[in-house]
C-alpha cells in the first residue's frame, strides 16, 4: 500500500454523520469530487474542516485577483512552508493561470523570479514581505491596493494566510506526493 502520511483517508462506513456532512459538502462545491490535499486530516475535526474548506472555496474560486496572482501567492504560501504537495499541486496550476515556468521556478528556489510584469511584482513582494515578517510596508501595501483595491488586498491576505494554514496541515499530516513525483522544493 502507498504511503497515506500520517492521517489518511477515512473508510467511508466510519465517518461519522458530521465527518459525512462535510465530506458531501466538500464534493459538491467547486472542488468537485475527491478529497485530495489537506481535507482528509482535517476531518478529524469536521467543524474546522468545513470552515476551512469554505473559505478555501472563496479564495481559490472566488477571489478577485487574477487568477495567475492569486496562484502566484498560493506557491509562495508553500514555498515558506516547505509544504511539497502545496508547491507541487498549485505550481502546475499557476503555470496553467499564465504564471511563466521560470517564475514558478524561483519561488520554488527561493530566488527573486526573473521577468515579472507590474503586477505580478506587487503581489511577489507583498506576498514576500508578509510571509517573511508578518507585516507590509506601507510601499508594498499601495502597489497592490493601486492595482486590486482594497477587496485585493484582503484577498491576498486571504490567499496568503489560508495557504499557510494547509501547508501546515499538509506539513503535519504528512500528506504525500502521488507516486513517482519527486519532492520539489528543497531546503533553503
């Protein structure tokens, strides 16, 4: 049997009717069918799993910063994390957005991306900025504002802070890769 990390997917004839709740929840919404990713752990806490899982819906589907942006900061979530599944699953889907394979590529690396428009600068060094202190300088904070206004800016927030918090959970469940994709972030 594959590794299945440390919590793995739950038989269906022992979930509990609020496991299940969540679960058909988790189905029905723009995820479509399949728990993949963090949701399996977070199962076992339904409530928190269906929080966050509606939240994520918003900033991964409803978000109003464009697509390849928000898929930009999704990968710098999990390049600070170090969270291999997050990098791995939203790298191919930023480049899929538009982000360009080199950028993907320096995040992964930990480098400053090479070639970035206006736009996906604002949000790389605000993303970068908030990862790496916590805070944003008032300089980063208008760049992004000037473009996405305000709603963007919480967004971003939002895309940030929500990615981290299932790279954690990916982190601590030990979610793997599918077979035969190799790790690809390394330590910095």
């Amino acid at each position: 049997m594959a590794n299945e990390g440390r919590l793995p997917a739950i038989p269906p004839d022992q979930l509990t009717p609020e496991q299940k709740k969540v679960l058909d929840a988790i189905q029905s919404g723009p995820r479509g069918a399949g728990v993949r990713g963090p949701f399996n752990a977070l199962l076992r806490s339904p409530e928190l799993c269906d929080l966050v899982q509606r939240v994520g819906a918003y900033v991964r589907f409803g978000t109003s910063l464009p697509a390849k942006l928000n898929e930009l900061a999704i990968c710098m979530a999990g390049r600070k994390w170090t969270a291999q599944y997050e990098f791995y699953a939203h790298r191919r889907l930023a480049i899929q957005a538009g982000l360009k394979q080199e950028i993907a590529d320096a995040v992964a690396n930990g480098t400053q991306p090479p070639g970035m428009d206006a736009d996906e600068a604002a949000v790389y060094d605000f993303a970068t900025e908030l990862l790496g202190t916590g805070q944003v300088s008032d300089a980063h904070y208008e760049a992004v504002k000037s473009k996405f206004g305000e709603r963007g800016v919480m967004d971003l927030v939002g895309a940030v802070g929500y990615y981290s918090l299932v790279s954690m959970v990916l982190n601590v469940a030990q979610v793997p890769l599918p077979p035969g994709e190799a790790p690809p972030l390394k330590p910095l």
